[in-house]
C-alpha cells in the first residue's frame, strides 16, 4: 500500500531509498518502500497527520486557500477531509489524479498552496536536489486541493471511481490485538521508559549539528502526552499504533542524519564512494539499542568516530556559548593607512582583544593586569598572530584588511562553518582504513593517518599542499587507493595545456622546447626531439603529444603518487617550491603539489622494508623513470572542510575558497 511508504517518507524522508539522479519517477521511488513495510493503516493515519500539519499554517490565512464552485474556501477540518480522502488511496497508480504526468515526477499544486521553491519539481529533480518525499507529499497536497475545489457535480462523478480507496483496510481483529505486539514503545497503551529517553535525544539533536525540528520531539510528546492522559478504557489502538509508528520514524531519522549525513555527497559535487552508507540500517540499530535497553549510549556509538567530529562538537558548543556576547557588536575598523603594527594607537584595540580572548587567542596571565588603552602591544600581536594562524592567513602580527575581515566575522558564521564540516564527516570516507591520505583542499594540507591495534587514529604526516586553480581548475572532490609511485617521472603534458600553454609558449621562444627537455611522442612510442609546424599541428588534431623528460626542470619534480582514476589527479612534487610558503595555494592544474614527497614515499612504503629513505632518494634522484607498486595500496581521500580542530586545544577556520560550504549550505536549506 503506497500510503504505507508516503507515511513514513513524509515524516523521515528517504535519505538512502531510490535514485537521487535524472528522472525517477514518482511510483518508482515510492513502490519499493511501500513493498518492504508491513501491511498496516498505520501509515495512512501517519501521512494524514503530517499532511495536515503541513497545510495547517496555510489554512490560517484566507489569502493562501483555493475556492470551490460555490465561491466558499474551505476550512482547515475540510482539508483534513480531503486529505483522509487522498491518502487513503491504496495504489500507487491512483496517486496521479487524471491528466497528470505520471512519469515526469512533476504534479503541480495549485498556486494558492504551492511554495516558490516546490513549483517546479521537474526542475528541482534534474538538479538532483529533488526529495521523494516532497513528491509524495506534493502529491498528497495535491488530490487534497483537487478534492476542494472540483465543481460538485465533478465530485459527484469522482467519488464512485474512488469508492474503493475509501474502504478501511484494516485487519479483523478485537480491539486489544490492533495495538501491533511489535509495538517498540508502548507496553499497551503505556510509553516505555525508553520513550523520554529517545524525545531528549532528539531534543539534544543540535550538539551534533543537525535540527531539531526536522524531529519533532516537542510535537511527539505533546502527542504523547495526550495518550496518556486518556482513559484508558476509551484509549484508541489505531492512535498507540500511530504514535508508535512516528516516534520509530522520527529516531530512525535521527539515527540516519547522525551516521550517514542528510544529503548525499553526490549531490553537492564530491564523488565519495557510497558503498559504507548501505553498512549502516537504522532500523535494525534502532531495535537493537531498545532491546540492549541503553537507548542514549546507542546513539552517542553511533556518532562517527573519526577525530575531527568529536572536536568540532566541542567547539560547536563553546561558539554557541559566546555568540552573543557584546564583543561582536558592530565591526572593527580598518586601521588608518591600512595595517596596523606594534606600538601604534588603534582605537578599537580594547574590542580586538575582548574578540581574541574570547576566542582563545589572547591569554592573560595570572597576576598580570590587562591593558586599558588603544596601544597596538606586543601581547596584543602575539594573539593576532595565533589568530592569523588559525585562520589560514600570513602569520605576520600586520593586521590588514584580510585580518579585519576575519575578524569581524561573528561566531554565528563559525557555527555554520563548524555544522557544516560535522555534516562532511559523516559522509567523507575517513575511518575505513588503517592507513589513509586525506588532503583537506581548504586548508591546503595533506595528512597522513594510522589507525593502531586500539582503533585510534593518530596523525602521522601532514604537509602543506599546492591545488588547483580556483577560478578555473579545481581539484575534484573524490577517494581512490594509491597504488603505485613513479620515481623520476616523465610528465605527458595533457592536451588541453599543451594547446593552451606550451604550444604558445615554443611559438613565442625557440629555445624553450629543448631548455624545458620536451619531446615529442607519438602513438607508437616513437620520440622526436625536432621542432617542426607539422609536429605542432599534430599536436594539436592530438596525433602527437609533449612530455617532458625527468630532470630538474620536469614539472612533477622528481616523484608522481597514482591514485587510478577517470579525472587523471595525482600527487608530485615541484620545481616551485617557493610556492609552498604562500598562505594561499591554489597554482595547479588540478594535481596536487607536496611540499615533503620524500615524507610522503616513507608513509606509504612503510609495509615494505626494502624502501629505507636511502633508497627512496636515490631513486628520486636517478633520472631514469622507475615505477614501484605499492604491496598494500593506501586510500586516499581528497576532503573539503573549512574547519579543522586539533588535540592541541586549536581550532581552525578556511576560506570556502571552491564554493562547496555555499552549495551545501542550500542543499540543506532545500532538505524539508
């Protein structure tokens, strides 16, 4: 019954359930949920609450409701009806009223009841941030208001057609036997202990970065507690059961946006592999923590383990704890000249410091009386400077304009940073490995981590990095397992920068083909060191390619990391090495650049004896290609988070400097 998968999906939404690209349509997302739940009106009563609390605020305002044919707009107890009348509907074809489209996803509310942003679920679905589970209650919504405002006689000839929809589905049973035995918080028609304990959890849902009002936990006990202040020889066991049926959904809900995310990394452009998403069932976790009777130990195991979470929810909670506080009132000026240096007078400095002590960064000593004046001091500096280290700016003491910017960012802007990053944990594959490479593009750094026989992460290498280009060749978002490293490499010169840049490049300056050492190769391996406008041509129709030999000048340096993949991103070293001391460092092409290569082959040729350092930089140095296979390929994860929180009592803050904080941001904000 498709009332049965449009109950729950309305609530709880489908997270991991049917394709999240293209054109899936309506039926075919709803009918494989609908096969796997046990045949219930539980559903339909659960859809037609949620239905009605969606309609609820519209049906307030006589300005928002439709009219039917005797010019009377209907009433919130009207729509109530025409909502029984819809989802009690039991197949999925009888879902489409006559006349729409039933393969586009794409009914249309009337515009009295459509929001701006569901008026074109077509639209929506094409730019994957369609919801199965606004379409199922977009459809609802929908025979709702057919039902209002269809002519009489309409309604009269309708009504025989969907005379079979209004008979009650429900099993023959006596009263006592419809409360399901199945029932997982009430015994009877009395909640279980665990019930208070699941509604705190929910209630407690923003110390993990999630809403709590996607849980409804004030709604639910209100509910709750009007069951339990009902007699209980006049207790309605069709209501236990819904409110059973919600509260499960509403858990298995929580559960699911706590361990697997509530948008899928797909979504917002970051091609993680999903295969650990299907690992996890709420359902089954759900039953099980109720079963083992810890309910709230359960949920806090369940959080992602991974280093970084836990340490963004401290300082979740330590932002949220200064957001008001009066040192954000009104922005720091731009000192006169435009930078500020020690010694010099600025007449906010009093403010800067009440911003950095509060944020950690300026630390009084005890006995030791704090300044009152506008000096710009040395203690004053040396706060600004850890300031400027934790947010990726040039440590210096110089307060610029960038500094000031940062600054005079409020804690409520670092909130959203931090719920965001908790978001990308839970979804970035960070703990499925012993070892694993994580380059955080934000912060432009390359970690290296190990897990010990205890399960706990350690970080044992991090470098700075080099990325690609911002405005015009970004880094891909993806995971992939190194498994080999090419020793004094040859660079085959893509044929986009060949055309773009080094054809130019020859044209302009003769000798820049053979003071680069590029060759010329063709589809048989064949080498031409000869310059000639036939060559430069084949180049271009892509008969020929360029490559540079291994050497000093060769643009990877002496050592290339592969990670097999379709977008050709690998890891190497440089020539341009005064480039890993910008504090911003978005140069490349898209590979990424490693300050420390040697660092680097060490980690993860640590399984294989043979490889000393010695060894390793004779073979960078050689100048003759040489390719090893790694025994044990180590994954690798090209991450995205502007904030990064360390056991050292720090936390850090990036620049979104590729947007994605931005598109996630909406793709939640469009997450009904």
């Amino acid at each position: 019954m498709v009332t049965r998968a449009a109950g729950i999906l309305l609530f709880y939404g489908p997270h991991r359930t049917g394709s999240r690209r293209g054109y899936a349509p309506c039926a075919e997302r709803v009918r494989p949920l609908a096969a796997s739940l046990p045949t219930s009106t539980t559903f339909a009563t659960f859809a037609r609450s949620e239905a009605r609390a969606q309609v609820h605020d519209r049906a307030s305002d006589p300005e928002n409701l439709p009219t039917n044919s005797e010019g009377r707009m209907p009433s919130a107890s009207d729509m109530s009806s025409a909502i029984d009348l819809t989802v009690s509907t039991p197949r999925v074809g009888d879902l489409y009223p006559s006349g729409f489209e039933k393969s586009a996803c794409s009914p249309v509310l009337p515009a009295s009841l459509r929001s701006p942003e569901s008026c074109n679920p077509r639209q929506i679905c094409r730019a994957g941030l369609f919801k199965t589970w606004l379409c199922a209650l977009t459809i609802v919504l929908t025979q709702a208001s057919l039902v209002l405002t269809a002519p009489a006689q309409a309604q009269t000839a309708v009504q025989p057609a969907m005379q079979p929809s209004l008979q009650p589905i429900t099993p023959v049973l006596s009263p006592d036997a419809m409360v399901p035995q199945t029932a997982l918080w009430f015994d009877g028609s009395v909640p279980k202990p665990q019930v208070e304990q699941a509604l705190e959890v929910m209630r407690r849902a923003d110390l993990d970065g999630l809403r709590v009002q996607d849980y409804r936990p004030d709604l639910l006990q209100a509910e709750i507690l009007a069951l339990t202040q009902t007699p209980s020889g006049q207790v309605d066991p069709a209501r236990v059961a819904e409110l059973d049926a919600m509260l499960t959904a509403a858990m298995e809900r929580f559960l699911s946006d706590l361990v697997l995310g509530r948008v899928s990394p797909k979504d917002v452009h970051q091609d993680f592999d999903d295969a650990p998403a299907h690992e996890f069932d709420a359902s089954a976790y759900l039953r099980q923590a109720l079963a083992q009777g810890d309910l709230t130990n359960a949920v806090a195991q369940a959080a992602p383990k991974f280093p970084l979470y836990p340490l963004l929810k401290q300082w979740l909670a330590r932002y949220r704890q200064i957001q008001g506080d009066p040192a954000w009132e009104g922005d720091l000026a731009l000192p006169a000249g435009g930078k500020l240096e020690a010694g010099q007078t600025y007449p906010d400095a009093q403010r800067m410091r009440g911003r950095l002590k509060l944020l950690g960064d300026y630390v009084v000593m005890p006995g030791v009386q704090e300044p009152q004046d506008a000096v710009y001091d040395a203690d004053l500096k040396r706060a600004v400077r850890s300031f400027q280290e934790r947010h990726g700016l040039t440590v210096d003491g110089v307060v610029g304009k960038q500094t000031i910017e940062a600054l005079n960012v409020k804690p409520a802007d670092r909130i959203r940073q931090i719920e965001l990053s908790m978001e990308r944990v839970r979804w970035t594959p960070l703990q499925h490995a012993d070892r694993l490479l994580v380059v955080n593009i934000p912060g432009f750094m390359l970690y290296g981590y190990e897990t010990d026989g205890l399960g706990n992460i350690d970080v044992q290498l991090e470098m700075r990095v080099v990325i690609g280009r911002a405005l015009n060749h970004r880094t891909p978002l993806f995971d992939e397992s190194m498994r080999y490293i090419e020793f004094s490499p040859y660079w085959n010169i893509p044929p986009s920068i060949a055309r773009s840049e080094t054809i130019p490049a020859i044209k302009r300056d003769p000798g820049y083909f053979s003071r680069q050492q590029l060759e010329f190769v063709d589809g048989a391996g064949n080498v031409f060191q000869e310059v000639t406008p036939q060559r430069l041509d084949a180049v271009r129709a892509g008969q020929l390619r360029i490559r540079q030999r291994p050497g000093p000048r060769n643009a990877l340096g002496d050592v290339k990391f592969v990670f097999p993949n379709n977008m050709n991103i690998f890891m190497h070293h440089t020539p341009a090495t005064q480039l890993f001391s910008r504090s911003r460092r978005d140069f490349s092409h898209g590979c990424i650049r490693v300050e420390a290569p040697v660092d680097l082959a060490r980690f993860v040729l640590a399984n294989d004896p043979a490889w000393d350092e010695n060894r390793i930089r004779q073979a960078m140095g050689l100048g003759r290609s040489n390719t090893t296979r790694l025994q044990q390929p180590v994954p690798v994860v090209i991450a995205y988070s502007t904030v990064m929180a360390r056991d050292n009592g720090k936390i850090y803050f990036y620049s979104d400097i590729y947007g994605h904080d931005e598109r996630l941001g909406l793709a939640l904000e469009q997450r009904l």
